[in-house]
C-alpha cells in the first residue's frame, strides 16, 4: 500500500487508529490515583467524615500523551516506509546480475552499486540464488551462484577497471551457469557503450528463455575522452570525442602536466550543436610542448579523459646544413628541399644564415639542436670539426646524405658509419650492365623494422661501403643486391647516419617517397630516446615494464601486482587489457606511452535487443527509502517512559515545593536580616587560588622550550624529537637564547599556549585529527602561535608530487582550518635575514620552496583570516623534512644523510631553524631597519 511518500508493509493494520476513541474513554474513566495530603488539624474530621473522594477525570494533556503513543505504537505495527521504491522483479528461479565495471562505468560507480544492492535485497526477499558476474573481470573470476550475504561482498569487492568491456566471453559463462536455473530473472546493468561482439553476446544469453529482464542504463550517456594529442609545428593539438547525446553545445578544458604533475598549459574543447567529435589547441613554445607529459579534461572521472604521452609527442630540433646556395628557380634541385618538407610536420626545423661551415656549425650548435642533417656537405673544418664531435659524443645525432663533395672528403671515422670506398656506383646507366635496384625488406634489427619495403623507390646510383665484418650490423636499409642504402652507428651517447644516396630525385626516387618521411620520423624519434625502449626501438617486439598506469577515475598510480609487462612492435598496437591497463611502460630513460582510446574511436550508444520476454527498464539510482518503524517503536518507548515518570509525580513519589508565600512583614524582615548580615560579617580572608596543573604550566613558561606533535609513529617522533634536541644545541651555541629540551605535544590534551612554535611532521599512515583538536590548533594560531608543517615528501615517489599521501593528508587538516592566504617565502621578507642571510631553507632535502602568510594590506588588518602577532605569520609549511636535517644522536652525530649528500645542505638547514625561531620570538623588529637609512640622516641634521 503507498501513500503519498508514504507506505506499508501491513496497512491492516491501519484499523487500530479506530481504537483511539475506545482508548480516550478508558483513559478517562480511570484517572490516576490521587495524591494524598497529611494536614493535622484534619485528623479530627477524618474521623467523623469517612468518605471516599477520587478525581473526576484525568488531565487531558496525559490522555493526549497517552492517545499518542498508541498511535504511535500502530503506525510501527504497520511498518511504514518513508520514500517507498519500486520493487523490481527477481522472483524468478535466480537473479543472473550482469555489471558492466569497465572504464565507463567509473564517473558514477557507487550509483551502479546501490542499484544492484537493490536486486541483491529483493533476491534475498524472494529466496532465490544469485549469478553476480562483471564484464572487466578475469575470465576464471567466480560468478556464482551465491546467497545473498556472498554476492554483497563480492560487490563491495569489485572495483571499476580502466579497460573496455568483455560482454561475449562473460556472457556465455552466465549462460553456462543458468542452463539448470531455467526461466530466471537477468538484469543487465550496462554502462550504455557498445562494443564489438555485443550482438551475439545478448543473443546468445538471451537464449536460456529468462522470466524477464531488468534493463539498467544511465539516464544520461554524457562521457568525453581524448583520442589524439599532436604536436604540431605552431602548436599541440588535442582531439576528444563524445557520445550523441543530442544537439546540445559543451564546452570543456583540457590541461597539460609535465611529469611532476604541474600544469602548464590549457586548452578549451568545444562541441557545438551535434558534432561528436571537437579539437583544442594549446599555443606555446615547442620547448614547453616537449615537457607535456599528460593531457587530462578538466571534470571528467574516467580513464578515457586521460591520455599519457612519451617522447613520439616530443618535438625536436633539427638543424639543416648545405654548402649549395639556395636557387629559387631550381628550388626542386636544393639539397635540403625534401628533407625540410619532410620534417616539417614533425620537427622544429632550423636553418644557420651563413652558408660558411665555420661559421654555420657553431650557429647551429648554440641552437641546441637533437639532430643535424647534412645535405651536400663534404670535409669538416678542423676549426669546427671538434665542436661537432663533442655535440655528438654527448647525445646528438648527425645524419648525412651521400654527394660528389662527400666523396671527395675521404673516410672520416668519427663522422661516417661505415668506411666507403671511393667514387659511386651508377646503375642502369648507358655503360652499366646493371637496373635499377629496389629496396629490399628492411633488417629486423634496424629503426626500420615494422616499415613495410616501398615497391616504387628505384636507386640509379650510391655509394658503397667497404665490406667489414660488422657491415650488416651497422646496415639499416639495404638494396636488392645486398648492398647497403642506409647505415648508422653509435658515437658515444650519439650516433652518426649515412644515407648513400643523394638528398635530391637524381640518385633515386627515395626523397619523394612516403617512406622517405617515415624513416626520417624514425630517426627524430629514435634521436630522442637513443634506442630506449620505445614502439620504435631496434627490434621488432619488446617487453616493457609498467611504470605508471591509469586508474578508472583518471589517476595516474603505480602499477598494482597484476599488471604484466606490455609487448610492443609489430603491425598492430597492443591492446588494453587487465594486465595491460592503460598507462605508462618502460623506464625513466625510454617511456610508452599505452592509451585506452585509439585515434579513430567513437562512442555508440547501446541498443537495447528486441526480446520476447517482459522488459523492465530502469535507471541508477541511490536507494533513498526509509525504514521508519524503529523511529516510531523508539518516540513509542520514549513517550511510555514520560508516562511513567509523570504517574510517579502525580502520586507524590518526588517531591514538590510548597506554594506557601511569606507574608509583606516576614519578607520585610528577612530582608533587613540578610543585609545587616552582609554589612556585619567582614569580608572572607583569601587563600591562593592554587588549582590543578599550576605546577606544570609554570614550569613550561620558566623556560622557552620548541615543541613537536606526537604522531603516534615511534619512528616519526624519534626523529622529531632528535631533530628538536639537535636545534636547540645549535641555538644554545650560536644564539643568546638558551632552550629547554624539546617537548611532544598531544594536540588534543596537552596546553599549547606554552610553546612559541609547534613542529609538526605530516604522517599519511597517522590518524586524522579530530574535531576537538582541529579546534584548539585554530584556537592556538589566533592567539599567536605558530605551526610548521613539514611533509617530507620533496622526493615522492609518484609524477605528480603535489598528490603524495603526505600532501593528501596536510590538504585534509588545512581544509578545517581558517588558514590565510600563503606564498613563498619573498626575498625581502624577514626570514630571510632573521639572524642569518640566506636565500633559501633548505632541509634533509633541498627545493621545496617554506610557504608563509601572504604579505596583507595593513590598513586591512581586520580582514586577515587568523590573527598574526606583531607579524610572525600563523603557518608555515615545507616539505624538505627540517627534522631529518637537524637530528642528531646522543654523540651530536648526524642521525640522517642530507640528499644530495652536501655537508654545507645540513648546516643551511640548522641556520634556517635559527631564523625560523628568531623569527617567532622576536616578531617583524628586523623589518623596521628599512628606516636606518632616514633616521641616520636625521641623526647627521
């Protein structure tokens, strides 16, 4: 029965409201006991008076009370239920509960999981058994059948995954299970994305004849992901796509992070009406584009709104070199004509504006280029010549194209591959027996590998190289005959490439071929990471380790125990799986970067399958129904209970004070009693007003004493009070100021007031503050106090260091807080000269900058969000463990190693503790020495 917001379990039971009126009569034919009064001088008329006298009827504010509860006790009887849900069907012979956790399903995942708690309840309700199965699971993951109490914790169990979907291989193992449960109940809880092989999964699953089917799909398919990031010539490109879901513009914005996690750069996406697909472009120098490291869409939960980039998304700086003036009328003849509109697209090309190698090598060297391309270039100067080595030697890779000036230089070992012999080899020619030689396959061991062998290139003429016995080692594309088109070799962390054809169309077609582009991109690419393990690597297929993956949410987190390295090479990109979840592969030397979304992927919605049996179609939702017959059993017991108490009290059990009042006279004297006692009695002689705990608290402001908070980690606050105990020694010897021993504070117990400033070292592992001790660390700032946080985390292990557990945990506690606005310490601000000069607060680790209280208005003093004193900012906060630094064993050794191991790092960090309590001591008085000057000159007047 429902009504309004409204139902029940047993309306019938309804029918006992009609009582009501029953229950008032009673209650006002039997009134409660009245209250006997002993009066003595009605002793006498007892005796002749024996009469019986018994109130008339009961208050009506306890026949009210009464009247209520039994209402109330009805209404709990009846099991009402606030904000009633529809039952859904599972009354078949089993629930067969099919989820889809794929990387779709993650933005509102807790919503797919009270829908099918809900299923799970009405299954337990009908006593049937339940098949729990999810579609990006392991394909051996049990499914069932369970009871109830098992399928929950096998839903709490399960996670969203950041892969695509397996419905035929989940399905047919449903169907499997339900062949001895026939005309069962499935309820499919889709993510609303269709995917390969659906047709046929749904068919056959369908085909085990179900009672009916539950049909759950979100109320709205709004999901965007990122199918490409380019970087082009004047720009990185960003490409997403979406679902149709109608006609409506969005506009959304697209950041990019460097490895470490900060962004910057940003671009705005904008989908306009019914267009599913939609670009963004981030304009800024290609020097910054190369240290994108992901691009992420700003609002979006998923793994799709993530895309990881390695170094193919890297621009490099390419430098051209020709000693053939340019012709504008035979601008198809110049060496470098092909070669720059190949590497255009890919590359930041760069030309020297002199034609002199003396002068045009240096010019492009202070460029910093990654790759130098000489067209027609022959002998080097010896001027010149070891600034190009050099160049080499530390990572940088020169390519050279075969020319009459190259054969003329002779063999040049450190600048050639392979040694050549002289003159070319023509073929096809009037006077050569030869044709033409085609490109053969290309070696497995080269940057060519996965190329496929261009059946339109012919070679007319080359140069050979001399046969060596490490000549096939060093070839990366050979001719018909054998010969060698391409070779390349290592010079120390560089290499040298020689193409043994011309750059122009007159030694061969190469130059206007698509492989020509191809094997050029292979070079940058390979420039980049000097045969790191890339898709591009030497070798056809490699083995990857996972370095960073994509969790379902989007974040980037190191990889867990089931993640297996990913095979890369070949023809085809590896797929995204289980194993193989989206993410990073490699190592810091040489990053893959594994995306979930192909360039050319889209999102079709599902198409619910046509079906000969009942459909019931429903949406995610929470289950906000409640159970109000405890509320109503307990406001029943809790009204019995008044019941009682006023019974008692109306039979005389407590009692009451009398009404008698004191006549005008009576009151008059008591007055003037109480005054003249007040007047006669001299005043009280007073004791000291010792109370409990005076002892300690004038014990702790006897001596000035640095505090740390005890975390609850013996590791932690050994270090802290180390790091404390090997401060203070230092502020004893440097200092006038002679502190007591460190003390450890319990942020909830223990007084703060009596310590100038509080160290605190964030722990993740330690417990969330609680209320109560939030509220006395605010109290504690207010009144002058100051609190160093300290995370200790300048080396996290994750990209992005501003989301290590430690700085989770500190953004936690700072977000109760009223904590002002905060900046680095400025170069004029008084820390920086507190006691001693320095330009930076190093700690055991050196580079996180210490954040203060933003330098406020002082006319605006009342706006500040905490009180400073005498302007000694609130908080402070670092992360280059100040501690670590400090502490010292019972020798006065160092306990910890500074990182980097630099002596002079520990003794900055002592002086920065110096200051830092100079600082909370003696206030703002080191800023008045700006007037120095004018009082100086007053002083001379």
């Amino acid at each position: 029965m429902s009504w309004l917001p409204l139902s029940f379990g047993f309306p019938a039971i309804l029918w006992g409201l009609l009582a009501l009126p029953v229950i008032w009569w009673l209650l006002r034919l039997t009134p409660p006991r009245p209250q006997m009064e002993v009066f003595p001088p009605l002793k006498i008329l007892a005796r002749v008076l024996k009469r019986e006298e018994t109130p008339h009827q009961s208050p009506w504010w306890l026949t009210l009370l009464r009247l209520l509860m039994a209402a109330l006790i009805v209404l709990a009887l009846a099991e009402p239920v606030f904000n009633p849900r529809e039952e859904l069907p599972a009354n078949g012979s089993a629930l067969a509960l099919v989820v889809d956790n794929g990387w779709a399903s993650a933005p509102d995942w807790e919503r797919r999981v009270a829908t099918a708690e809900r299923l799970i309840g009405d299954a337990e309700r009908n006593d049937v058994p339940i098949i729990l199965a999810f579609t990006a699971e392991r394909p051996n993951a049990e499914i069932g059948p369970f009871n109830a109490q098992e399928a929950r914790d096998h839903l709490n169990a399960v996670k969203p995954r950041p892969i695509p979907t397996d419905r035929p291989g989940v399905f047919a193992r449903v169907a499997g299970a339900l062949a001895d449960l026939p005309g069962a109940t499935m309820a499919f809880l889709t993510d609303g994305l269709s995917a390969a092989g659906d047709e046929q999964a749904f068919a056959g699953l369908l085909a085990e004849q179900p009672a009916n089917v539950v049909w759950i799909t979100p109320d709205r398919l709004d999901l965007v992901g990122l199918t490409a990031a380019n970087n082009a010539v004047d720009g990185f490109t960003i490409t997403a796509t979406r679902a149709p879901a109608g006609a409506a513009p969005r506009f959304m914005t697209a950041g990019a992070l460097d490895d470490k996690g900060r962004r910057i750069g940003d671009a705005t996406i904008t989908f306009r009406p019914g267009e599913t697909v939609a670009t963004g472009e981030i304009v800024v120098p290609f020097e910054l584009r190369n240290d994108f490291a992901s691009i992420s869409l700003d609002g979006e939960a998923s793994a799709a709104a993530v895309r990881v980039l390695d170094d193919t998304e890297k621009r490099r700086r390419v430098g051209l070199l020709s000693q053939t003036p340019v012709d504008q009328a035979r601008l198809l003849l110049s060496p470098l004509y092909y070669i720059r509109r190949a590497l255009e697209p890919f590359a930041d090309v760069v030309e020297p504006p002199s034609p002199d190698l003396t002068e045009a090598i240096p010019q492009l060297l202070e460029q910093k280029p990654a790759i130098i391309i000489m067209g027609d270039v022959g002998t080097i100067p010896q001027t010149v010549r070891p600034q190009l080595v050099d160049w080499m030697e530390n990572g940088g890779t020169l390519v050279r194209f075969a020319s009459s000036r190259l054969l003329t230089s002779g063999n040049d070992e450190e600048l050639l591959p392979v040694p050549l012999r002289l003159g070319e080899r023509s073929l096809g020619g009037a006077l050569s027996w030869t044709t033409p030689q085609a490109v053969r396959e290309f070696p497995s061991s080269g940057p060519f590998a996965t190329l496929p062998p261009p059946d339109d290139v012919t070679v007319n003429r080359q140069i050979l190289a001399e046969p060596t016995p490490d000549l096939a080692n060093r070839t990366w594309a050979t001719l018909a005959d054998g010969t060698p088109l391409v070779t390349g070799d290592k010079r120390g962390k560089g290499m040298v490439v020689l193409f043994h054809v011309a750059p122009q169309a007159t030694w061969s077609n190469l130059p206007i071929s698509g492989t020509f582009v191809e094997m050029l991109r292979r070079i940058v690419q390979l420039s980049r990471n000097q045969g790191a393990s890339t898709a591009s690597a030497a070798s056809t297929t490699s083995s990857l380790a996972p370095y960073r993956v994509i969790s379902a949410d989007g974040a980037l987190m190191p990889p867990g125990a089931e993640t297996k390295s990913l095979t890369v090479g070949g023809n085809a990109p590896p797929a995204v799986t289980l194993e193989n979840p989206p993410g990073l592969y490699g190592t810091e030397e040489g990053l893959y970067a594994h995306n979930l979304l192909a360039a050319d992927a889209t999102f079709v919605p599902l198409e619910r399958p046509s079906m000969s049996v009942p459909v019931h179609r429903e949406q995610y939702a929470f289950d906000e129904s409640r159970d109000l017959k405890g509320p109503l059993t307990a406001a029943a017991i809790l009204l019995l209970l008044i019941d009682g108490i006023i019974v008692l009290w109306l039979k005389g059990v407590f009692p009451r004070r009398p009404r008698t009042r004191p006549g005008a006279a009576t009151a008059a004297m008591i007055a003037l009693v109480a005054m003249g006692a007040l007047v006669a009695t001299p005043p009280p002689v007073l004791a000291q007003d010792i109370k409990a705990g005076d002892a300690e608290a004038v014990e702790a402001i006897s001596v000035t004493r640095l505090a740390y908070v005890v975390t609850g980690d013996p590791a932690v606050d050994s270090i802290s009070r180390a790091g404390l105990a090997g401060l203070t020694q230092f502020l004893i010897e440097k200092t006038a100021l002679e502190p007591g021993a460190p003390a450890g504070v319990n942020l909830e117990q223990d007084e703060l007031a009596f310590y100038p400033i509080i160290y605190w070292p964030i722990d993740p592992n330690a417990a969330m503050p609680t209320d109560q001790a939030i509220a006395r660390i605010d109290q504690y700032m207010k009144e002058g106090g100051t609190i160093l946080f300290d995370t200790r985390d300048q080396y996290a292990t994750t990209l992005d260091a501003s989301t290590s557990p430690a700085t989770m945990r500190l953004r936690q506690i700072l977000g109760n807080l009223n904590v002002p606005p905060l900046e680095p310490v400025p170069e004029d601000h008084v820390l920086t000269k507190a006691f001693f000069i320095l330009p930076e607060f190093p700690g055991r680790f050196n580079g996180s900058p210490l954040w203060v209280e933003a330098s406020l208005d002082a006319s605006n003093i009342d706006n500040r969000p905490v009180r400073t004193g005498d302007g000694v900012s609130p908080i402070l906060i670092t992360a280059n463990d100040f501690a670590g630094a400090w502490a010292v064993d019972e020798s006065g050794s160092p306990l910890l190693p500074t990182i980097p191991a630099d002596p002079m790092q520990r003794v900055y960090a002592y002086r920065a503790g110096v200051n830092i309590v100079m600082y909370m001591l003696t206030g703002n008085y080191k800023s008045d020495q700006v007037h120095v000057p004018d009082l100086l000159q007053r002083l001379g007047q």
